[in-house]
C-alpha cells in the first residue's frame, strides 16, 4: 500500500491509520511501497510509484510486479537498508572511539616521555627529589589526582617509591607519596646493552657521583651508565616526517625558536635535503639490524672450504660437436630442464670435456680436472673475501648490469631502502601536483608515475622524470640513478679509471685487490698452475700464446698481467646467479677459466648453463672450467637457480679473464706519480686519489 503525499496519512494493513511528514517526501527521497501479499517494504523509483498511484487506492500491489524475476521471496528492502545504515552508525562509532582511544594514548605517551626526560635532566643538575617532584603550583606528588592510564610512574621505579594507602571497592587504589632524597639516590640503576637490547642491572652507586658499570648476563659486554651528554638530541622535519639527529647547539637554537617554528631537514648542513641518508633514525635502526644480523652469520658460518673435490669418471676424456641452435629474444633467467638439456656432471668434467661448434668447427670449451695445489693457494683469498662479504665491507653492487639478470619487481620493492625512496617519490610528487593546483590521487595510483622499470627488465628507476639534481640536470639520465637486486660480484686486479675527467687515463686498483692484497699473491699463483693447465692442453695452446702475446704488447697490459698468465683481471661472486649474457669486455678469442669452491653442506643446481648448445655443466669443487666466454654466439652462458640447504653453505667462483686495457695507459707506478706531480690544488689531489680506489664488477 503506497504513502498518500496529498493527505499524508496512510493505512496499515491491520486497519490502523498511519501518519507521516508530507513535506518530508520529496523527489529526491526514497520511495516505498508495500506489498499486499507478504507485507514488505520495497523501495520504488518515481515512474514506479506514478503506476501505482495511478491504479487507484484499492489496486493491489505485489512484489512480484517490481521488476522482472522479482518475488516476495527477497529480503524486506526496509529492514535491510536499516541494517546497512545501523552498521554505518556502528562503524563510524567505532572509528571515532578508536581515533579518541589512539590520540589519548599518544598525547599520554607523549606527556610521560616529556616528564621523564625532565626529571633525567634535573637528576644530572642535582635538583633536590622535592623540588624535583613539584608542579607548577607547588603541590608535591602525593597530592596529585591517581595517574590515568598511560601516565604510571617509571616501570623502573622500586617498589620503595611506590606507598600505596587505602583499598576500596576489594580493588587496591594507590597514591603516591613524595619520595626523599635517599630513597631516590639508593635507587637501582638500568641501562640497555647496545649489543644483545638487554636490559642490565648496574646495581646503587657507592657514592655521589660514582661511575656504575656491569657485564650485560646475555653477551658479556661491559654495560655502563649513560650521562645525559652520552644521549642524541633528534629533531623531525616538517617535510618528509624523518628524524635527525643533531648537535646540541642546533638543539637549542631549535628549541629558542620556539614550538611553532618549522624545521627541515635542509637546515641540517649545507646541501642537505630530505633525500639524504645521514643522520636519519630509520637508516640508523636499519644498519644496527644490518650488523646485528652480519653479526649472526659470521658467528655461525663456517672460514674453511669444504673436504669435496671432484674425480675424475671412468672412460677418460672426451670430445663432442655441439650444434647451435638460435635464441629468442629474452631477459629471463636460465634453468634447467631434464630432456631438452645435456647435463654434464662434475666427475665427467673432470675427466676432460673439449667441445666445438658443430656448424663451424670452432673449439667452445675445455673443461679438466683443477691441480690440487691450485685450491690451497686460492684458499686463503677466497675465505678472506667470504669473511668480508660478512661482514659487510663487500657491498653487493645494484647497478643492473647485463650480468645480472632480470629485475625480480616484488622483491626489489620489498627492500626497506626501496620503501623509504617510494614514500619520498610518492611525497614530493604530491607536493609537486599541489602546488601546481592539481588534486593528488591515492597512493596506490601514483606507483606507475614513480617507478619505472628499463626495457631490458634489469633495473628500475625510483622517482619523478622531474627529479632534477642541484646544476639542473635530469636524475634519471644517469646510469647510476637505475637500481636493481644485489649484485653479488667484485673484481679484482687493475684497471682503467672510470672517470678520470681531466686527469690523465691512468691504471688503477681495483678496492677488491686493495682489501684482498696480502692474499692476492697466493691467487697469482694458482692462476699461473691453471695457466699452465691451458698453455699445455693441444687445443688451446695457440690461444694461450695469442693472449701471452696480447697481454704482453704494451707496458699498461703487461703492469695488468696476473703472474705469467695471460689473464690480467679477475671477479669473485658469492651465490650469484647471472642472467644470459655474453662478457663483453673480454678480448675476443680469449679464454675465461671459471673455478668453484664449496663451503658447509653441497649446493644443489647452479649449473654452467650454455642455451644456443642446450648443455648443462655442473662444475663443482675441483673442476676448472676453460671458456670463449666472450664471443658472439659461442659465449652465451649463465647460471640456473641455486639452491642452499644450509646458512653456512656457499658457491663461491673465482672468474680469470682477460679485458681490454688501452695502449694510451701506463703503469700505475709510473703515470700516477707523475700525474699527482702535476696536480696543485689539494681538492683535485685528493679527488685523484679517490678514483684510483675506483671498484668495478665482473659479470661471471
């Protein structure tokens, strides 16, 4: 039965008149009619109600006629738009009690810690406990109003301080009395260890003044009390929201300014912006957890290679004719795949493996047995970069390189460095649209303005296109803006300086041999027994003495050269699994020999993988592996997946190749020195002598 605008009365269908607001019942209100059959209410549009209308008073109506399939069947639309809007009223309740309970808590949080930093200050000034606890108006600590909740006194507060008197209700209410000067003095004092978070017990000082130190129970590191200079002084920027830590004169002319002056994070120092890592709260805690967990590893990670060395199989050497097949265009790792892959062990490895190009009868690849006394001068190189890579002092590379393979987006974006670049991107991009009078969308739909991924899925740019650096130039026009996964490589031996500007082009150190240089002379010398390996082996001997030859022409190849070899650079990578590629820096014709060393428990894949052949070479511990890495079409190599079954366990490859080094270059003995001669101002000397610590990576 339908409402009647024009008498605004309606009749229920007990009989009983129903009246209502008319006024109230505008076009742009819901409409309701009721059915005659079930008696529920259900909500009509205007030309709906105009039929009904139009039927007279008498006409019956039915829900069946509200639309097409309809029935009486359905929920009541009158009880169902009650829920929906009771539940509405229920969650906004909610949101509202939820957002007055955090604000409470905070503002709560916020006067305790202000309170405690107070009292900490008047305890290092010597301000007496009764002074010390008064207010404002001069009324002492008993009597105050029971704290509520959020403000109770100091977990580290005795129960000595704590005088409760009263009980009602069978529920202990406390007061707190005015503690004396004795009482706070014999007090305990607790100070956390910086190394295990621990909280130590220093004990009562014997005397005014006395220094409290105590060896922390969990680590045994000598815990002592701080002194209010010992504590950073943090301040945040009205900005980007960071912390700063600062020194205590920017401190007090913060503080002189008053609570309504604005702070950035480019009042720090000159050139400082809110992109800058230093001094930032979040990079601090990341590089305690960082080290923290290093730590762990180097504890629990074994300094000795693995007992496993690879035997030759039974049958001897062999030789085989590979046909090449061509490859699709595709940045995807490589794995393996039973069937449609050759898999090479290692035993057969070491028996000796020669094979050439079917089509051209190219040699591609020698693979033999490793000499042992090769292994145990590589040893201590190889574990003192392990300890490093631990360490922390060698830091994976991000530069995306060939090498390095497709760009795992969700991992990428998972690291806490990454997180912090978005939210920034993401706020000066909302800065940005809002000062141009644009409304800024969402988050979530500002993502693909900000990161930008590079055609060869290798590396991604976190930003604006707008980003531009101090002299006006686009940030993302240059390479080392692109960032990708961790890099597991480094190089060693010398090399020509990356940029050497208006310098000289000069030779230089890689940092991977300045930090590896007492145990570099023991990796010369097993390069030198797999030289000779190479030098004697038929196929590959004029090879061997094309790159003698070609390492030997000029006075900068030769300063390169690793021993008598004719390798003069070398790479070593810890779990790194390479994408396809080819080393291109590499001479061409020359031979790169790939050495594996094992630690803890075996490693499972990590094949040497050669797609254009369909060969899968499982080189182990005790196997070198000699290859044209560097060609067209004969060099395409990577590694499929890697798999440890263990913290302690590890694949790590020593990489001799030869590179190209110009014939402009001069020792680095020689051209530096007179280089340096030449240079007056310090500035420049001392930017010189930073590119010669220049460190470059070597794909595998």
């Amino acid at each position: 039965m339908p409402l009647d605008k024009a008498t605004g009365v309606a009749r229920c269908g007990c009989g009983a008149v129903v009246e209502f607001d008319a006024a109230a019942t505008t076009a742009g209100q819901d409409q309701w009619a009721q059915c005659d059959e079930c008696r529920k209410w259900r909500e009509v549009d205007d030309a709906q109600l105009a039929a009904i209308e139009a039927a007279g008073e008498g006409a019956p109506w039915a829900c069946r006629l509200l639309f097409e399939s309809a029935s009486c069947a359905m929920g009541d639309d009158w009880l169902l738009q009650q829920r929906r809007l009771q539940r509405a009223r229920q969650q906004e309740a909610a949101e509202s009690a939820r957002y007055a309970a955090a604000a409470a808590a905070t503002q709560a949080r916020d006067r305790l810690q202000a309170r405690r930093a107070r009292r900490a200050a008047e305890r290092e000034a010597g301000v007496p406990a009764t002074a010390r606890y008064a207010d404002e108006q001069g009324a002492t600590l008993a009597a105050r109003v029971p704290p509520a909740l959020g403000e109770q006194p100091d977990a580290e507060e005795p129960s000595s301080l704590r005088q409760p008197y009263g009980k009602k209700g069978g529920g202990c209410k406390r007061k707190w009395a005015e503690a004396t000067e004795a009482e706070v003095a014999a007090r305990d004092r607790w100070e956390e260890c910086d190394a295990c978070g621990r909280w130590v017990n220093l004990g009562r000082p014997a005397a005014p003044g006395a220094e409290l130190a105590a060896p922390c129970p969990g680590c045994g590191v000598q815990v002592r009390k701080q002194t209010h200079g010992d504590l950073q002084s943090w301040v945040q920027c009205d900005e980007c929201g960071k912390w700063r830590t600062v020194a205590p004169a920017v401190l007090a002319e913060i503080e002189a300014a008053g609570d309504n002056a604005t702070w950035a994070c480019a009042q720090m120092r000159a050139g400082a912006t809110c992109r800058t890592s230093a001094n930032d709260w979040g990079a601090v805690v990341r590089k305690q957890v960082v080290s923290k967990h290093r730590a762990k590893c180097v504890a629990v990670a074994p300094l000795h290679l693995a007992e496993r060395f690879a035997e030759p199989a039974p049958g001897g050497a062999r030789s085989q004719r590979w046909e090449l097949e061509a490859l699709p265009a595709s940045s995807h790792f490589l794995d393996y795949i039973p069937g449609r892959d050759t898999l090479f062990s290692a035993d057969v490895l070491a028996a000796g493996l020669d094979a050439f190009d079917g089509g051209t009868g190219e040699h591609v690849l020698w693979a033999t047995q490793l000499p042992r006394a090769a292994l145990d001068l590589a040893r201590p190189l190889v574990l003192r970069g392990l300890q490093l890579f631990q360490e922390g002092t060698l830091v994976a590379c991000t530069d995306g390189r060939l090498s390095a393979g497709p760009l795992d987006l969700a991992a990428f974006l998972s690291q806490q460095p990454v997180q912090e670049a978005v939210k920034q991107a993401l706020h000066r991009r909302r800065v940005r649209l809002e000062g141009e009078g644009k409304v800024a969308p969402k988050a979530a739909q500002m993502l693909h303005y900000v990161i930008h991924v590079s055609p060869d899925s290798r590396k991604c740019y976190v930003g604006e296109e707008t980003d531009l650096t101090v002299t006006g130039k686009q940030v993302m026009a240059f390479c080392k803006s692109w960032r990708s996964c961790a890099i597991r490589s480094w190089s060693g031996g010398c090399k020509m300086a990356d940029m050497p500007g208006a310098l000289p082009n000069r030779l230089v150190r890689s940092r991977l041999s300045s930090l590896l240089a007492p145990e570099e002379a023991g990796l010369v010398a097993a390069a030198e027994l797999a030289w000779d390996l190479m030098a004697a082996h038929p196929v590959t001997a004029a090879a061997a003495a094309r790159m003698v030859a070609a390492v030997a022409a000029t006075p900068a190849r030769a300063a390169a050269r690793l021993g008598r070899s004719g390798w003069n650079a070398y790479s070593f990578n810890v779990d790194y699994r390479t994408g396809r590629h080819v080393d291109g820096k590499n001479m061409a014709g020359s031979y790169s020999a790939l050495v594996v060393l094992e630690t803890g428990a075996p490693f499972a894949g990590a094949f040497y993988m050669l797609p254009q052949y369909r060969a899968a070479l499982d080189v182990r511990q005790g196997v070198v592996l000699f290859h044209r890495s560097g060609d067209a079409d004969l060099g395409v190599h990577g590694n499929a997946g890697l798999w440890r079954p263990e913290t302690g366990s590890h694949r790590l490859a020593l990489v001799l190749y030869q590179t190209e080094v110009k014939e402009d270059s001069a020792p680095a003995d020689g051209r530096e020195a007179s280089a340096e001669a030449s240079i007056d101002a310090p500035e420049e000397l001392v930017a010189y002598r930073e590119e010669s610590r220049a460190c470059d990576v070597a794909p595998e």
